[in-house]
C-alpha cells in the first residue's frame, strides 16, 4: 500500500504549471491508452460541467468540473499499480515520468477515476477509487464484475480550486487544449483519436481534428530535419511549421516539446524581428490572419525534459560537457528554419523596416545617415517608432566611438611600422563621427529658425508672442552660463561670437553688492542680458542685448531701450556688480569695448528713439547703428525680421550640404 506525504507534494510543485495542465495529462494518458489497446478508432471526450449557479444574470455560468472520457484499455492492474506509485516507470519509455497525475489535486478538490477492463481471465471488471489527500494515492477502491462489452475510462476532475480558473468560451477553451497536443495530430507512428471537446449538457461540441481537417484552421506548413553540432556531439532535431488561424491576441512562438508534449514556448521575434505581427493569406476574395507556431522535437529534447515537463534538464543560454545544446541555440537554429519557409514574406517585412528607418533618417536625423551601414536590422524590432530608430542609432554611434578609441589606444602603445597609416585610418573614423555630430547640430538649427519664424507670426488674436517664448527659444529662462552647456542654447541667432563667451546671465541674478543701483536681474525681455568674452579683464568686450516683445507699439519715454542699456551698464562700470561667485567686481572701465543691441520691431516709437540718439539708418533700413559717445558704447538696434535673416544666411550653406532645402 502506497504512503506518500500527497498534500506536501503538491505544495512543493514549483513548475510554471496552469490550471490546463491537469487536463492536458489526462488527455495524453488516454490517448497512451488508446496506442496500448491497438484500436483504429480511438475516441477521446473532454466534457465541461459548469456551475449551477449563475454570477450575474443571463451570464455564462463558470466552468467547476472537467470529466476525460476515453476508450482505451482501462485501468488493468497494471496500470492501476502504476498509478498508484510515486514516480512510476512503467511509461519511462515513452516519457512518462509517474507525477503528471499530482497535478490533478493541484488545481482539483476532488478526483475520481471509473474504469472498466479486462481482468486476466477476460472478463470485464468495473474498477473505481478516489485520489487521496492525505497519504495515500489511491482510496476508496472497488471492484466489480460489469456487464459492459468494451473497456472505457473516466476521470472525473471535480471542484475547481477557486484560485484557478478556465475561460468560459468552450471555443477558447478547445484551442488551448488543441495547441498543446497538436503533436499529436501529425504523428506518423500511429492514428490520432478524435478528440472532442463538449458541454455537459451537449448544448455544444467541438472534434479538435476538424481544425486540421474540415475548418483547416490549423495547417502543417512544413516540416524539416536539422543538425547542430557542437563539442564533438551531434544531434537531430526536426522543425514543424504550423499556420494557426485563430490567433487572437497570440504572437508566433517556438515551441520545444518533449515526448510530444510542449515543454518551452518562445516569441519567435525574440530571433527575427519580422515575425513580431500576424500574416495573412488570400484566397477567394477573402483574407484570413494567421500566427506561426514551430514545435521542435528530438531525442535530446525527449531525454532531458524535467519531471514537471515544465523545462529541461539543459541550459536556457551555453553548453557543457553532459548538456552539449542550449535552449537558445535550438530555438536559434529552428528560427531560421521558420525564417526560410517564410523568406518571401520575411524578406517584404524586413524592405519595409529599413525603408521606415531611411525616412527617419532623411527627414529627420539626416546626421544619423555615416551609420546606416553599420545598423544590424535582423536584430532591430518590426514596429518601430522614431524613439527606438534613435535609440538603435545611437547604440551604433556609441559603439563605434569606443571601437575607435580602443584602436588609437593600441596604435599609441604599438611599435607597428605602419603607425602612421593606421594612425590615419582611425583618425578618419573620428572625423566622421565628428561630422555626424556637426550634421546633427546643424539641423537642429533649422529647427529652432523655423520655430523662430512661427513666434513673430500674429496670434489668432493678434497680437505677438508672449516674450518667455521667443526668451527660451533663445536662452533659457532661470539660466546661466555655468548650468547650461553651449548646445542647449541658441545664442547663435544673435552673433556667433556669443556661443562660447566667458559668462552668460539670463533672467537670473548674478552677484550683487548692497549699494548697487537699478534692477540686478538680467533678464532678457525689456531688462538687460550680459555677455562677455575672455576673462573678467578691462580689455575684453562687454555684450548687453535687450529685447522688446514682438509687435509691440506701446512705448513710453521710459521705455527708451537705448537709455535703459545705458544706465546698466553705468552701473556696471560703478563697480555695482560682481563676477557671480562675489570674487571680484565685473571689470568695465571708459576703454573696455561695449556693444549695445536692441532686438525689437521697428515700430515708430523705435524710430524716434533711435533718430533722437543720433543712430543711422541701416543700408536694409532694418536697423539703426552708431557709436554713443556719452555712454562710450557701440549701440545696434536689430528688427526682428534682419535677425531671422542674417541667421538664416548664415547657415545657408550647411542646409545646403545637408539637403535640408
């Protein structure tokens, strides 16, 4: 008599199991059964018995029992010792590993087992039990003799846990079962039963086979042997393509199986990307989507599947000397056997992502263009958004700077004779990621000139920009010079001296001593903005810009920009403010070069202000300019509309070279 601690074997069943599982096992056990009796008719029946009570109303009741039906030999005493030992080997030959049936009371409260065999003597015996709780597996047996002509098992799984439950369609519930015995059905060593999925009440019933055959909803695409060699070893394996018909929501996998029995399933664009969406055939007028699912069988595979039939026995990822293949390289090796069977759709799939990749390039990465050829696309995904083209890009860039890096290193610490030529050959490398990065500033550029272009325009109601618009396109709002790097500005558009100059402050305070005079903020819009090249020398040149508001008209005496730079930088040069770490004061004396600008609309105020500080007319008449003897600066008043233009000129050329216009 059996005594096994059956509750703490359950608990310690750590397997990816679920709640078809139980079902799948019954289902293989019969059909085991049906081989063993040698019958051509073989039947199998998969009955769901629902609750009898209804969650919500007019709903499908769920689904608490699962009885297996089949017509094979039964439980002979044989197989009835079997069952009821722990890790049995009577079905070791064939896979079997005498625990599948533990996952019966796994999921179920109550299993029970009615079957009729022949004894010894030939007659029919009907025998019945319960599987056990507590320790022992087989209980409440009995015996009797049986009027019936033919032998039959039934395992009744009743009672589902309530943690675990079935879908409540019978369809989806049929073609779960159907995948993971599909095998099954292509088996060329004997006839499939048929196998049949029903309700209780027979109110509906579903032949699995006629997926295969008369809905052909699944199909055997191909089938096909490979070999991997490795370490000395050498095994066969064999690939069988199938095109299902219901995917759902399902993407194609590789399936590897063990003893006709899936084991492992991966997404088969884990190996090629392209298979990542459904396929679709067309005949008659009409268009049916399909998934790809390769089960992989094999002697290695038959041999090392664990005790669950959950995983192998073998390494997902490298080999060693008892376990020379790894799940990856089988999967790998049955990915491209899959690719093959479908290069033609494939290979459309792959045109179509290199084509989406080249107009993220044309059209907005340009830049990105020296390292297209290095972009590996049988490992890029199939539904690419702009983000991911970027992000592959960069991962090419960046390898391609430490490929570099490495090499000049080596060439440094070489004695090669050669040095000089290979020296030279790293140092175009360089060049080129230097001119991708140049690129890449460059179209940036004609970004932010045709952002500018849309802040001068009117609003609906119009009236111009607000001024923190056009003041953060140009430099950052709370910023200086020391917390923003020369790329996140655009300082470009005013003079391109400006871009590296030694300090810039922007609608933030630098430091201020207490009997300074006047506001200490230097902010962009009607306050003052400071630049200043070199070190905080008398010598070096002093830059304030200030801007007016586009569209702006309403002008006070008070608003004279002109007279407002002015009295700043009296300030300045009063020794009113210091270098922003309060180390010294900004240095300005009567000789150190001053220039003053004006960004505005040349509006009529303007005009008068400029006209009544004696400035000239520029030859564009876009602008007014001169010399201010009594603030001793050099003052520019600049329209708008001048310095979109001379920006734009500017950068013609190198628009131009990239193809941006």
């Amino acid at each position: 008599m059996s005594r096994i601690n059956i509750q703490g074997t359950i608990e310690n069943i750590r397997s990816k199991s679920n709640v078809y599982t139980p079902i799948i096992e019954a289902i293989v056990n019969s059909i085991q059964s049906i081989i063993d009796k040698e019958i051509d008719n073989g039947k199998i029946e998969i009955i769901l018995h629902r609750d009898k009570i209804l969650e919500f109303e007019n709903a499908q009741p769920v689904i608490k029992s699962v009885e297996i039906r089949d017509n094979g030999l039964g439980f002979t005493q044989q197989n009835r010792d079997s069952f009821d030992t722990f890790y049995s080997e009577l079905r070791k030959s064939i896979g079997g590993k005498g625990f599948g049936r533990f996952m019966f009371v796994k999921y179920f409260n109550n299993v029970r087992v009615e079957s009729v065999f022949k004894d010894n003597s030939e007659n029919y015996k009907l025998r019945k039990f319960r599987f056990g709780k507590q320790y022992e597996i087989i209980v409440d047996e009995t015996i009797e003799d049986s009027k019936a002509n033919n032998s039959y098992s039934r395992v009744f799984l009743e009672n589902l846990k309530e943690e675990h439950s079935l879908e409540k369609q019978i369809e989806t519930i049929a073609k779960k079962i159907l995948e993971r015995i599909l095998i099954f059905f292509i088996n060329d060593s004997f006839k499939c039963p048929t196998i049949i999925v029903k309700e209780a009440d027979e109110s509906q019933t579903i032949i699995l086979n006629d997926y295969l055959t008369g809905k052909n909803e699944i199909q055997l695409f191909k089938s096909k042997d490979f070999e991997i060699k490795n370490n000395g070893h050498s095994a066969i394996f064999t690939a069988k393509i199938f095109k299902i018909f219901f995917p759902g929501s399902q993407k194609s996998k590789i399936s590897l199986t063990g003893h006709n029995r899936e084991v492992t399933e991966s997404p088969l664009h884990k190996y090629v990307p392209e298979f990542e969406d459904d396929f679709f055939d067309e005949s008659n007028g009409s268009r049916k989507n399909y998934i790809i699912k390769t089960y992989v069988l094999g002697d290695y595979l038959d041999s090392n599947v664990s005790t669950e039939r959950e995983n192998f026995d073998f390494q997902k990822d490298g080999s060693s000397m008892h376990f020379p293949y790894s799940q990856i390289e089988i999967e790998t090796n049955a990915a491209q056997i899959t690719k093959d069977a479908f290069g033609a759709d494939v290979q459309i799939r792959t045109e179509k992502k290199s084509q989406k990749i080249r107009n993220y390039i044309n059209h907005s990465a340009p830049w990105h263009k020296v390292y297209l050829p290095d972009l590996d696309l049988s490992r890029i995904a199939y539904n690419l958004k702009d983000e991911d083209i970027e992000i592959e890009l960069q991962k090419v860039k960046f390898n391609k700077e430490l490929q570099t890096r490495a090499e000049i290193r080596e060439l440094l610490n070489s004695e090669n004779e050669d040095l000089e030529g290979n020296m030279a050959k790293a140092i175009s490398k360089i060049s080129e990621i230097g001119k991708s990065d140049l690129a890449h500033y460059v179209f940036n550029r004609k970004n932010v000139l045709e952002a500018f272009i849309k802040l001068l325009k009117r609003r609906d109601d119009g009236k111009g920009e607000l001024e923190k618009d056009i003041h953060n396109l140009i430099f950052p709002m709370g910023r200086n010079s020391e917390n923003t790097e020369y790329q996140e500005h655009n300082l470009w558009l005013l003079d391109e001296r400006l871009v590296f100059s030694e300090f810039i402050a922007s609608d933030t305070k630098i430091s201020t001593k207490k009997d300074a005079l006047g506001e200490p903020d230097l902010v962009v819009f009607d306050q003052k903005q400071s630049f200043r090249n070199g070190d905080n020398n008398f010598s070096n040149p002093l830059t304030i810009f200030e801007f007016k508001r586009p569209k702006r008209e309403n002008y006070k005496e008070e608003d004279d920009p002109i007279l407002q730079i002015g009295k700043y930088l009296k300030q300045i040069r009063l020794g009113k403010y210091e270098m922003p770490e309060g180390l010294e004061k900004i240095k300005v004396n009567d000789n150190t070069p001053v220039y003053g600008y004006v960004v505005c609309d040349l509006t009529n105020k303007i005009v008068e202000f400029a006209e009544k500080h004696q400035l000239t007319l520029s030859p564009d008449q876009e602008g007014y300019f001169g010399y201010h003897n009594g603030y001793k600066m050099y003052i520019e008043i600049i329209s708008f509309k001048k310095l979109l233009g001379d920006a734009t000129l500017r950068n013609k050329i190198f628009f131009k070279k990239l193809q941006l216009e």
